[in-house]
C-alpha cells in the first residue's frame, strides 16, 4: 500500500471516504462515516503518544485506506438492497402472464403492501407521540435556557431525539423497504460542552428531523383514516351478503342505501355487484397503501438522513 497517498488527518479521511462514495445512497454514506470517525478516533485514544496521520498510517493495512473502505460498503450496500427488495417469483417457461395482471394484482404478493398498511395504521400512535416529544423538548429545554440545566437538558433532548429518529428510520426499513442509517451522526465525545451544543444546533439535520416529527402528527392522521376507511369499506362490502344471510337467522339485515340485500326480488341482483365493487375497492386501496409506502420513505430518507 502506498502510504504517501493516505490522508494526515481524520477529517481529511472522511472528506476523501465521502468524495469516493459520491452518488452513493446517503444512509450508506452517513454508516461509513460513522464507523470510519469511531474506529480511528478510538484508535487514537488508545495510542496518545502517536499522531493522527501516524494512526491512519498504522490501520491502513487493517482498516483500509478510504477508497477501499468505499468499495468495501459499496459492495456491501448491493447484498444489503437485494436483501431489502422482495423476492420476485421466477417465471415458468410455459406460462406467460399479461403483464397488467403482475401489475395490479402483484400489490397481493408484495410483502411491503402490507409493511406500509401496518405503518399506516401505526403512524396515527406514533405521530402523536413524536409530536407531543418534539414540543415538550423544545419548550422545556430553550424555556430553561435562562437558568444553567437548560444547556445540558437541550443537549441530552436533541441526542435522545437522535437515537430516536434512529428507531423511527428502522421501522421504515423494516416496513416500508427504504434504506435508512443503522448509525447516527458521529460526534466527538472529547469536545467541550458548548461546542457540541454549537453543532448540534448549527447542524441541518437537527432541525429537520424536528419538522419529521411535527409532521407526523398530520401525516399519521391522514395515513390511518385512509388504511382504515378504504380497508373496513371493501372488506364489509364484500362480506355483506353472506353477513346478511347469516343475520336473517339473528334478526338483523344489511341495506345498501334504501335496499334490502336479503330482499331475493329487488336486490338478488345486487348481491355479485356489491362484492365486486368490494373487491375492486381493496385492491385499489392496497395500491394507495403501497404508493404511500414509497413517499413516505422518500420523505423519511430526505428529512432524517445527514447528506452533506
């Protein structure tokens, strides 16, 4: 390895780490600047006797310089995306599908359908409780700014509301297949306390993952009134006639407007229309589910992510 290449400073390695994964997704970018920041700092605590450019040139050969360190995570984020899309089912050679039917039938089989549908209804829970924290932090610790606990509880608010936009990212992963950070933005532990409260409020990302939470309020009541008035209407659409058949033996009968269902004159005919209806209204509402899925975790990505 030539040496004479590698940078001198830690700040100078993660400027090139992050020049040599340019174009890459930034949840990857913010992981490989983490672990490379925490590797080589801890590196230099333990060797205090020694430089920076003295330590990167003593874990070169371990850690990598930082072009190999971006080809590493590179070649990692691949195995990590084929891992987040969903199996595809491999096409026998003897049958062709029109491709329409893939298209609007697929969102049955897509296992993030049902991820964004379960986030759906969850948001209206988180939401509130993200909202609630994100005032309540921000009222207590600049109201107490006056008084010497204010700095060291804005200080402990805006770490806590890190690692918890750390959770709120795995969950969008995990259900809604958007690549999030495993890791927060790195900061070093040895800095002086006002300096860190300096970058912390200096730092973009602070302020917008304010706003994510804020936003989830409205966003949460949006997404649970549309997962659970679109799910509930088709389902008992289509489960209205046998839930009429079943009624006539308890005394009680479904009507569709002013008709009847169990009225075999007027509304036999009503019965296959209004499962149909049903059933072309579930799969449109899954379609809206997952397209909600996808913006949200573009929005996530966007507003939770450090992007430099």
């Amino acid at each position: 390895m030539n040496t004479t290449s590698l940078p001198t400073s830690i700040p100078d390695y993660l400027e090139h780490l992050r020049r040599s994964l340019t174009g890459a997704d930034p949840a990857m970018i913010q992981d490989a600047l983490y672990d490379a920041e925490e590797y080589l700092r801890s590196e230099l605590a333990e060797n205090p006797g020694k430089s920076e450019a003295e330590v990167i040139a003593a874990v070169a050969s371990s850690y990598g310089a930082p072009d190999e360190v971006a080809d590493i995570y590179r070649d990692t984020e691949v195995k990590v995306q084929q891992a987040l899309r969903p199996p595809s089912p491999q096409p026998r050679a003897n049958i062709t599908k029109p491709s329409w039917l893939r298209s609007v039938f697929g969102v049955f089989t897509d296992p993030y359908t049902y991820g964004a549908l379960f986030y759906m209804l969850l948001s209206l829970a988180t939401g509130i409780f993200y909202f609630t924290w994100t005032v309540t932090g921000i009222s207590l610790s600049f109201g107490l700014m006056v008084l010497i606990i204010g700095l060291p509880l804005l200080l402990l608010f805006i770490g806590a509301t890190r690692i918890l936009s750390l959770v709120e990212g795995r969950i969008v992963e995990v259900m809604l297949g958007e690549r999030m950070p495993r890791r927060t933005v790195y900061h070093d532990r040895a800095m002086p306390l006002l300096d860190r409260i300096k970058e912390m409020l200096l730092d973009p990302r602070t302020w917008s993952t304010f706003l994510y939470f804020l936003l989830m309020l409205p966003l949460g009541i949006v997404y649970f009134t549309i997962a659970m008035t679109g799910m509930t209407t088709a389902l008992a659409l289509m489960a209205s006639p046998l839930a009429d058949w079943f009624g006539d033996f308890n005394g009680y009968h479904v009507w569709i407007g002013d008709v009847l269902l169990s009225d075999s004159v007027s509304a036999m005919w009503l019965w296959p229309l209004v499962v149909l209806f049903g059933a072309i209204l579930l799969v449109l509402t899954l379609h809206v589910v997952r397209l909600i899925g996808r913006v949200h975790g573009r929005i996530a990505k966007h507003l939770l992510v450090q992007v430099d």
